[in-house]
C-alpha cells in the first residue's frame, strides 16, 4: 500500500511540475485518473468546503446532504443550536443514512436496521447487537463544520486549515447582507459532463464574456481590464463609484474593489483561500436583474439599493454575487473525473413572499443565463483537453490573471500533497 | 504475466486479509477493480452456480442461457437426455451463438458463419473450412453440469468441488417437492446497481426484516433469535412444531429447523457451500402468501399443504423459498463490479393452470415485494461502502451469524486463490 | 514516464505476438486498455484517415470535422483552394473550435475568447492577450492531408507513410468515377458498441454473406470461392466478364479483379495499406441495388452503365463501392475500446437531382441493408470474444485469407509500434 501510495504520488507531483506559469494545464490534469484521486485528497477531503446556508437549517433538526466524489455528507441543527456535520453513513453497515437533500429529523435513523443516532451524532439505539458495540466506534464519523455570516462551511479533513481568518475578512462584509436571516427561493442542480477545474477556470476569467455573456456585461465591469480602459468607460466607473460612496457612506460599507477587471483571487503572494469585496455595478443597476430594476425587497441591514455587489469567493468550490435585493451562490464538485454537479441558490430576505416581494422569473435569469452559458463552453473545452491534439496555450496577463492564480493554487496543493510524505 | 497475475494475488491478499471477524468488509473489498478480477476466478469461475430449473428444459433440444459477469453460456438437454453446458461462444471467430434467453433448438448453429453444433456440442458443419479444422479444437467449450432435485447447478471451473456431498444433503430434502415436475409461472430480472456481495449480505440476516419486509415477519420466525424470545412467541413456536409433526408424520418428511432465526449457512466449520432445512410457518399461514392462504395447488408429494418451508442455498448465487403450493428461487450473477443481475424465479406444480389452479396476483406479491424492499437497501449500502467515511462495523452475534460466516467465507475463498499458487 | 512508455510497449509486444496466423485474435487484443491506448498511437495517428469527401468541402471555406477516439479535428479548403487539416482545438486554453459537423467559415472563431484563425490556421485575431502570444505557438496544430480523387486523407503522424504510391495506384482507377464532381446524396452515422477490429473482420471475409447478406450476394460474385466455383458458376462469371469486357473496352477500362471471391487486401507481401480493383457484377445488375436496375445518372466518364463495381479499401479505416451510378463509401473510426463510430456515404452524380434523377429509397437500401446486417452481427462477437470461454479459432483459408491478412497486417502494426523503441 505504501508503495502504491508513494508510486502515486511520485506520478501526481511529475504532472502537477510539467505546468508552466502563465499557461494552461497539461492535458494529463485532465485526464489521468491517478490526478482526480490526488485531488479528492489534496483539495477535496483537505480544505474547506461551502456546503450550504445556515438559513436552510435553522431550527434543531433540520438537515441538509452533500455529495462529493463517493461521500455523502450530512448537516444537522442540534438541540442547542449548533450545526453539526457528518459522514452520512451507518457505523453499522455502512448503509447511506438519509437519502433526501435535506428536511427535517428528530434523530436520524438508519432504514436498514434501525441503528438511531442523535442530531449530535451519538448513538441512542442499536436494537439486537447485544450490547456488542463500543461507544467509541458507533458514533457517526464527524466532519468539522464553521457557519460565517449564514454561510455553511465544512471539512474532511483531521487537521483543517485555519478558519478564523478567513472568518475575519469575510465576516464584516457580508453582515449587512443578512443571509442568516434570508432564504433559498429556488435552487437548480446542473450535472455537467466537465472535469470540476473548468468550472473554475471559466469562473476566474471575465475574458470570454463580452462574447458569451450579454447580459453579465451590462450590469458589471468585469470584462474590462486596465488595457482596455477608455476615457469613457473611466468617467463611468468614476460616476459609478461616486454614486456608491454618497448611498453607501451611512451604512459603513465600502466599495472595496473599485476598479475595472476582478478582483485577484485565489491571490498567490498569500495563498489564502477565500476572499470578498464590493464591487460597483454600471449606471442603471441597482442588481443583477436583467434591467437592473430591483427584483425582491432589500435584504439584511440595507437600507438603500444602490450598494453594488457583494462577492465572496472559496476554494475550492463556491462563489457568490450578493446584490442589495437578492444573492446567488454558485458551488460545485466533483461527481467523478469527467463530471461536476454544481448547485445555483437564489436567496431573497426570509420574509420576502413569492408572488408579492419577488417573481422567480424576474429573479432567476440573470445568473441561471450565465450559468447555462457557462456551463456550455466548458463541454467544449472538455472536448478539445482531452485531444492528442491539444497542447497547453498562453494566458492573457491582463485578462486571465485569476485564472493563472487558481491554476497556479492548485498545482501547488497537488505538490504539498505528493511531497508531504515522499 | 505471470509477474502482474503474482501482484494481483499479492493485492488481492492484502486487501481480503484486512478484514476482521465479527465486522463488516473493508471498503477496498467493494471498490477495487482488481478485487472484482479476483473474485470472478475465484468464486465465480470455481464454484457451482445454480442456473436454472430442469423442468425449464425438459424435451430434447430445450435450451436456455445464463450470464455471469462477461461470460454467456448455454444448457441444453441432449436427444438421450443429459443436459450439458457449454460457452455460448463458437470455436470460430467466437460469435455469441445464442442471444435468446430460453427456447428449443434441433442444433446450435451461429448466426454469422453457420458452423453448426450438435446439442452434444460436438461440431457438424462447418461449410467453407476446407477441412481445415482440428475437431479437438472445435467443439463447443463445455462446463460442468449437474441436476439436483430439479435444481441446475454448472462450474466452469476444470475440477469443481465435489457435488455428491450436496446432492447427498439436498436431494431427500427436495425430493417431495417435485421440482422436476414443476413449471416456471413467472420469471422476473432485476439489474441492480449493487455488489453482488451485498445481495449475499442482506440475504444472509433477517436483523432488518422488521423494518423492512412487514409482510415477510408474518410469516416467518427467521427475524427473531434467542436473544428476543419471549415466552409467548416460544409458545406460539411450540404449537407451529407440533401442528407439523402431526401433518409431516405420515409423509416422511421432518422439519430440521425448529428454532428462531435463521439456520447457520454458510458453516463456517464445515465450510460447505450448500445447505438445506424445512422452517416452521407461522400459524395460520400455510404458505408463503400475502394472507397465509393457499395460491395454488400442492406441489409434488405433499398431501397435506401444512409443510412449512423448504429451503435450499448455494453459494455463490441461490437460495430458493418452497411452500406446498409454489416454490421461489433467487439467483444472481455479477454484471461487473457495481452491477448485480438478479432473477426471480415462482414455480408451481406443471399441470397446474393460470386462471384456474392459480393467479400470479396471488402467487407472487409475498416475494416480488421483499425482494424490491431488499434491491432498494443494498443500493443504500453501495452508496455508502464506497464513501471515504465507511469504516467497518460490527456485526450482531445473535442476529448477524450467518452474515459473519458469509464474509468469513468469501475472505477465505480470496485468500485461498491468492495463496495456492504464490 | 519513459519507465511507463516501456513497460506499456512490453505488454503490447507480448498481446500482439500471442496471435497465430490462420487464427482469430486472442482475447486480450479486444478486452485490455493498454491495447487500446497502443493501437492509437501505432494505427490511428501513425497511418493515413480517410477523412470525407473533397466534393463536400469544394468551395473556400467549407469545413467538416472529423472524430477520431479523444481527438476532433477539422478541415477547411484554403482561399487558393488547398486543402488543410487542423486539430480541432483552440491554441489558447484548448476549447473545440467547431461543434458542427460541416458548413462554410470565413475564419474559425473560437466561441470562448474569440480567438480567431484564418482558413490556414494562422491566428489572425486574439484581443485581450496584449501581444503576449508567440507566433510559432498559436498556430492551430495542423495534420496532413491528401486528395485523391475526390477522396480526402489525413495523417496526425509527424512523418506519415508514402502517400504517393497509393495515389499512383488508384487515381487512374478512380478517374472515370468523376468523385470530385459527385454530390452526398445521404451520410448515415452509427454508433456501434464493438471494438474497430471486428468492423474490419466482418468486411474482410464474405463468408458471412449467404446467411446474412440476401441482397448482396444477388449481385456479387465475392462470396464464391475456388472450392465452391460450379461450372454453372463459372460460365456466368465468364458471360459477366465478357459482357464487361465489351462495355469497357472503349473507355479503356479494365475489370482487374476477374474472379471469385475476393481481391487480396490488405496484401501481406507488399504491406500496402491501399488497394482498388474492379469487380464484375452478376448478369442483370448494372448497379449495386436491390434489384440490380439503375437508381440515378451515370457518374462521371461513364457512358455504359455495365462497368461492374471499382473498390477501394484503405487501412485503417475505410472502404467503397462505386457502380456506375453511385458510390457508397464506408468510414469509421474507434469512440473507445468497445465503441466505434461509423459513417456511411450514398454519392451520386453531382448534377443529379432528388425526386427527379434519382430517390434514396431506391439509391439506399442495398447498402444501408449490408450495413445494418454487419453491425449486428458485430455486436454478437463482441459479446463473445470478451467471454473468458473464447479461445482463437481457425479461419478458413479459401474464405478468410483477407481477415487473416488484415489481422496479420494489425499485428505487424502493432509489433513494429512495440519493437521501435525499446
């Protein structure tokens, strides 16, 4: 086994080195199995993962699931309070303990033998072994779980990396939105046949979207970039940030991102794995609607709608665009090598009522647009990485500079993986 | 070769050593692709499978097929009325010859070539060859065949384990049931995405019979063990023993499991892979039907219908529930290493008549829907076995034995192969 | 890697030396993946494609693509005319060019960035990079290509086989077809699940054709051997041939394949990876149709319609039949081990019109009929040569001595592969 292990892991680092800086990836990230099992230890089952929103459980026995690669994960509100996460099989058998993607549960009970565990994970009942089990090895493997601003995070691993920073920076600024006390009005699931890293290189660059994404376009200033700055677009992104500074300055909000092109993240000078920041939308959008017209009631502690958007952002597996009236978080992972099951939630203010606060179709299209158009071209580039065919190409310093960071982020988790124990 | 075959033994060993007694398997056992290898020439390609029923194939030329894993072979009963068994693959360019699952042939003769076989096996045209044939070499390649009480057992193994002992234990057992003389009412096939081991699992405890099969616990006393015998339910056991004795006194025939819970199968101390006993029924049922009321006419011998159960088991892939009035049998086979087919089988006495002597609404219920409750567990577990959190479990002394012994036995077949020729 | 390289070329040596001549493949060249990934380097991008049509490609800036098990590639016809053969694969971060299957581009535009190449793969536009690209590395990979008579080649080898002694052999052959003026009346794509090599096998032999081929053997003298020529069969081959000879005679061309049975391909002496031939057709079919009357206009330089059929057959992956008034060109190519896509190609003349000089249900069926006929059976071997009871058979040596050289010819292939570099 040893021997095994280390073979893979001498294999996985020769891959993860043959990247050069400022290009894409070798095809064999894509395509040899021995990468994706590298991955789900590396970065899957090592860092933090979002899961899901606090809003979702909020009363003692409420639950979600979550998949990822063959786990199958589950989160539940305890008596007191507190979330707890665990591997959602039996100790018994090994039997998935609950099949729904999420409700509500006294104790969780396992459906082939009756094993029953408390929502804190202990088990309460074990009817017919004898009293042949130990304590120690019934209760239900726990995974670590850290709950930011309504927000649901979880890890696999023994040792995860360090959440308080991440807590610092993230925290202030998503308190006005108020997601603790928001909810989920529609969530999509959208199974693509795409290794889980596209979704991410897609998602770090905003290079392709002046010809894929009509409508993102109109409301952001993702898609310009110091190189292509005009006068014109100058003097708007100025009014923009004038504008946002006069509406946002009673609140104690600041536009923290306020120039054109995104944000650095991941950012490789600190490797941290999580950021946010405001940013200004165009002239005209108060959110991203289609119009830019308000589309819900404002949320958490706003009071004005003119307060851009809020974007946070986690590796490996969640971004999130929060605007005045509505959020949407995107997060994804892997279903095997070759798919990615990623789940889109639009969130409104918790007491928003469909119908008269908000109309699905007004709020869904902005982002389930960009999505679907998203989720289209990373087929294609599926297709052409995994050709003989297909060698690794230049990246645009202006335009791809996240996505040189996250392709440079994950290379090197793949190299701290394999050399960790050579 | 002969170096990759001693690292797949040498894997496999490993892999198979790592369970213990008295707990559940190692994930490793169901992931691995080259435990999978192992098992199919160790268990699958060595043993005796059960295929199907004589009656099935009664007149000269009847035949039908039987799948296990890539392997198809076909049975067919000789004009002096043997049944052989063979690979339903020509000696040609290795054409499938027979995509059928059951019927009658004069000869077996392959679609694409025409080269023709006697239901001997033996090659008797071959139009176009020239002669240029070696009739060593061109005979259907044959597997074992044997007839058991109605029951057709194969081994494609070269020297398969004897089966005199089986036939020795089983045939006075079955031999008023009149299985030969049967026929097949209904045949049903369910393609699970599950070990097989798992089908093996769930079959060998009847721990989750009360939260699972409310129809099957009304019948049966297989759910109890001595650990949760009341006095009542003794009484009630008593009173079912003594009502047999009396009605199986004139015929011969004994009930050789009079206590709760099932009877130990496999044996891990005689390490047999066949067992056979007669089971109590629960008063007021005289078969295994919804209601406990006759579904058909008796079977074979029995005069009386109050013969509690027959039951037979084989392993790798049967095990067979026959009541006076109609007999079920289970067998399954591997497609691959996440896949399971598995056939249901209902028989009843031959001359009995749809319609008249019995209706299958009534015949099958009792079976059809334990064994949907139990396809729809195991998937459960495979979910869950295969997750990064399993670990093994352990197993239930009073309810879980004949689990134990099926784990003990199937680590001990791996380790068997492994290390015979290492 | 190189570590890998070897120890994959060992096993490869050691699967494609266990076959005997005269006998099928053993089960390994079918079932192993190493196989697999080896026959792609050694066969499908070491020899030359046929790839399409020149006459669906005739104007600048026509395209088609063409899939080849993970590789997509793309052809265009340049502003001056020529020909060129590109991965289908944008230079920057790999996405698929071109999703269609063929049409008409002033440039290629990748959809991601919009990334754009002229019709020679030179990159003409790549806004946003600024200049950050190097001429030499964005290029679009391109792949060699030949026309040859209105058939297109392709080659992903850095230095492919001779193409000029295959067009020297078949050009004046295929001269009087006038392809390069034929028009697809109809392509029909099938996706079949069985390895390449039984589509070869099942071509390479008419053994198969009395059982399963009714209309083709009414045409065709192929599946008559020398030790099954009558003397009544001998006569009508002698009438066809004379009948041919007059017809022929004028426009100087020649049946060369005068026989039963049929022509030698591949030619295990030459090693040739090309051949073409004209064969005779019975008495009463002037066409390869269901009842051997014409179903268009005749094709290129023909003025008689009795011209019997001109075959052409090129290694790996295609063959045609050209009567005097259409073609039908077969294609195919693997989509994985088990899979193989198939493309078949009804040509008429070019000027020929639909409903009026010709109809598909009459210009099809004889084709689509033998097509459909095959593949079945294909699937029917596929499911035996997987099976562990399959072991090589004999092949005839009056039927099956272009299998026979097509599976030597495969060999060969893959030892040269396997021995080049150890």
């Amino acid at each position: 086994m040893s021997n095994q292990s280390n073979a893979l892991k001498a294999e996985v680092l020769e891959h993860a080195s043959s990247r050069e800086e400022w290009w894409s990836l070798p095809r064999t990230l894509y395509s040899e199995p021995s990468v994706y099992e590298a991955e789900l230890e590396a970065i899957w089952r090592s860092g933090w993962l979002f899961v899901g929103h606090s809003c979702e459980v909020l009363a003692p026995g409420d639950f979600f699931t979550y998949e990822v690669g063959p786990d199958s994960l589950i989160f539940v509100r305890g008596d007191e309070g507190t979330l707890r996460g665990f591997h959602n099989v039996c100790r018994h058998r090994g039997t998935r303990l609950c099949r729904e993607a999420s409700g509500s549960v006294t104790e969780l009970q396992c459906p082939y033998h009756g094993w029953t565990y408390r929502r804190d994970g202990v088990l309460s009942a074990c009817k017919g072994m004898g009293g042949n089990v130990t304590p120690g090895e019934t209760q239900l493997q726990s995974v670590h779980v850290e709950e930011l601003g309504g927000l649901v995070f979880a890890s696999l691993a023994d040792s995860p990396p360090e959440f308080a920073p991440a807590a610092e920076l993230i925290a202030p600024q998503l308190a006005p939105q108020g997601l603790e006390r928001a909810k989920v009005a529609k969530a999509v699931t959208y199974d693509v046949p795409v290794n889980w890293k596209l979704i991410w290189e897609n998602n770090r660059e905003c290079y392709h979207c002046n010809q894929n994404h009509p409508q993102y376009i109109l409301a952001n200033f993702d898609h310009y970039n110091s190189d292509d700055t005009s006068e014109e677009l100058h003097a708007a992104l100025q009014a923009a940030q004038l504008r946002h500074d006069q509406a946002l300055r009673s609140a104690g909000i600041e536009v923290s991102h306020g120039e054109t092109g995104m944000a650095l993240f991941p950012d490789p000078e600190t490797g941290r794995w999580y950021s946010a920041d405001r940013t200004t939308l165009v002239e005209g959008y108060l959110t991203e609607s289609m119009d830019g017209a308000l589309v819900s009631t404002l949320m958490g502690a706003y009071t004005e709608p003119d307060v851009g958007t809020l974007r946070v952002r986690t590796m490996p597996n969640c971004w999130m665009h929060a605007s005045c009236d509505h959020a949407v978080s995107t997060s994804f992972a892997p279903i095997d090598k070759d798919h990615t099951r990623i789940i889109v939630r639009w969130l409104v203010a918790g007491d928003a009522v469909e119908g008269e606060d908000y109309e699905l179709e007004k709020v869904m299209p902005f982002w389930e647009l960009t999505s679907v158009q998203d989720w289209e071209l990373c087929r294609e580039v599926q297709r052409g990485v995994l050709s003989s065919g297909y060698r690794p190409g230049p990246l645009s310093r202006t335009k791809e500079y996240c996505l040189n960071a996250f392709l440079s982020w994950y290379c090197g988790a793949l190299k701290d993986w394999a050399g960790e124990s050579k």
